[in-house]
C-alpha cells in the first residue's frame, strides 16, 4: 500500500468532480522539511515555532529565528511556509520565561497573551518572521485569539516592525496574514475576524478542548474528548461560512483534519485547505481524489 500511496507524487489532490484542496503539512522544526517534501504536501500550513524557544535555555535571538525560517522558506521553494507565532503556555512551559503558577494554565497566560505582555518577544520573532519572507513563500499565523482588539493590535506591531526594516533598508516580501480559529469566541465573531485577515486556520485540537471543557492532555477523559461532536462540526460550518463571507479562506491544521472520516464533510462545508502531519498526506491525498 505504501508504495500505491508513493504513485500519488505529484498528482493534484483535486476530487472527482474537480474541487481542488491545498494539501499541506505540519512542522514542529527545520529538520521535518525532509518529510514534508518526500511527502510530497504543497506547502507547510502550520510551522510550530516554540521548538526554537523550547531547545535553548535562552531566548532564541533575532538571527537564530531567522536562520530556521529563512532556510525553512528556501527548501519549500515557491511553495507556501505558513509560521504560527509562539504558543507557549498551557502545555509547553519554558523555564526561562519564569512564568508564574497557574491554576488553570489552558483558561491562562498562554499564546498571544504572553506575546502582547511581553511585546520585545514578540518583536524580535516578527522581525525574524520578515526578514526570512525574502528568501521564499512565508506566511504569518497567530494562535489563541479571542477577540477583535488583539488582532487590531497584532497587525499594529506588525506595521511598526515593517516600517523599522524598511528604514534600515532591510528586504521583506509579501507576508499573507492569518489568524487560529481555536477558541469558541473566535468562532462566534468569525464574522468580523474576516474582515481583518487574509486567512483562517482551525485548529481543532484546542478548539475541543475549550468547547466540550475537556482538558486535551488529560488521558482519562478520552471517551469524552469527541472531535466530531455536533458543536464542533457546527463550529467548522459556521467558521468556513463566514471566512468566505468576508473574502478569507479557511483551512483546518488541527488533528481533526487527517481524520479520512471527516474528510467529505469539510470539503462540502467549503474547506480551502488541510494541513496534516507528513505522513498522512498521502493518505489524505488518496482518499480526496476517490470523493
Ligand atoms: C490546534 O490547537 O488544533 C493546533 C493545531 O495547535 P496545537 O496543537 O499546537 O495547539
Ligand atoms: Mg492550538
């Protein structure tokens, strides 16, 4: 079978009756761009940045941020390297960040949160962002939001770091910009939130986890824990109906997005685009060209 799945190299990941699907991978470092394309996916759709924070005991400087993303962007050629800013917090907790204790570290200082707290982070990273996005196809992703205001506020420190490179001279290219559905609030206001990005991407995993109130680390609460609930199905319709209302398009990078089971269903809702793991692209591949 494996080696059927290898005949699909190249092939369109397009359905029977030519609805054609971005089909593209997740990373979690520089070193999985090998798989990505062995795997043969169309771009990256969702770049985990926190192994950059996570392999250090120091911050990770602007350079050595821009280093990874600037060779990630080069190995995918043309192809599209979507980065998500950093999502600590909650599971990931990185010593020298001195985070303090938290009751409830998912419902906590998390994500986004920590990036518009500690804005000289965030900079640095935004910095690094732009000026890899010379060197290839780089879009930017923020995880965690919930509300309008923090994105107003994003895209507000994003100009002031465009117009610094621009004044030291430093080449930046053009940077698609997109944000995580993966709050039920961001689900709610989709409406508005399309107005403001150029994407969606649903992250589903956390998006269970904050609508059924089920801790997504928590083994225990697996029989609980139902990716295809009715209220999260509803959420993706809702999510991808107002995307498009607002002219964004809307992809899906949680696991939810290599369940072949699904795989109909969010096509008929309208899904632009699926970012899975290398490995399951093929798989994927297959199972779109059969629908
Ligand atoms: C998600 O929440 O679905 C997601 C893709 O992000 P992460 O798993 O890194 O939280
Ligand atoms: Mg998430």
């Amino acid at each position: 079978h494996k080696k059927l799945l290898q005949e699909l190299k190249g092939k369109e990941t397009v359905t029977t009756s030519g609805k054609k699907i971005k089909l593209y991978a997740n990373i979690g470092s520089v070193e999985d761009v090998g798989s990505v394309l062995q795997n043969d996916a169309e771009g990256v759709g969702l770049f985990r940045s926190e192994f950059l924070y996570l392999q250090e005991n120091h911050y990770p400087t602007e350079e050595e941020q821009f280093n990874s993303y600037r060779t990630v962007a080069e190995m995918m050629g043309r192809k599209k390297v979507i980065i998500r800013t950093l999502d600590i917090g909650a599971d990931k907790q990185i010593d020298y960040f001195n985070l303090k204790k938290e009751e409830n570290p998912a419902l906590g200082f998390r994500a986004i949160r920590i990036c518009l707290t500690r804005e000289d982070i965030f900079k640095t990273q935004l910095r690094a962002i732009y000026r890899a996005s010379a060197f290839g196809n780089i879009s930017i992703m923020i995880p965690m939001i919930t509300s309008k205001w923090e994105v107003d506020k994003v895209k507000e420190i994003i100009c002031g770091v465009k117009n610094e490179l621009s004044s030291d001279g430093i080449p930046f290219g053009i940077v698609e910009f997109g944000i995580m559905i993966e709050t039920p609030a961001a689900v709610m206001i989709s409406e508005v939130l399309a107005e403001q990005v150029d994407f969606f991407s649903i992250g589903t995993n956390d998006l269970t986890q904050y609508t059924l109130a089920i801790d997504r680390q928590n083994p225990s609460l697996d029989r609980f824990y139902d990716s295809h609930h009715p209220a999260i199905l509803r959420m993706l319709q809702m999510t991808i109906e107002n995307g498009h209302k607002g002219g964004a398009w809307v992809g899906i990078c949680g696991e939810l997005g290599a369940d072949v089971e699904v795989t109909e269903q969010l096509i008929k809702m309208g899904i632009d685009e699926i970012s899975v793991s290398p490995s399951m692209v093929f798989p994927l591949r297959e199972k779109i060209r059969s629908l």
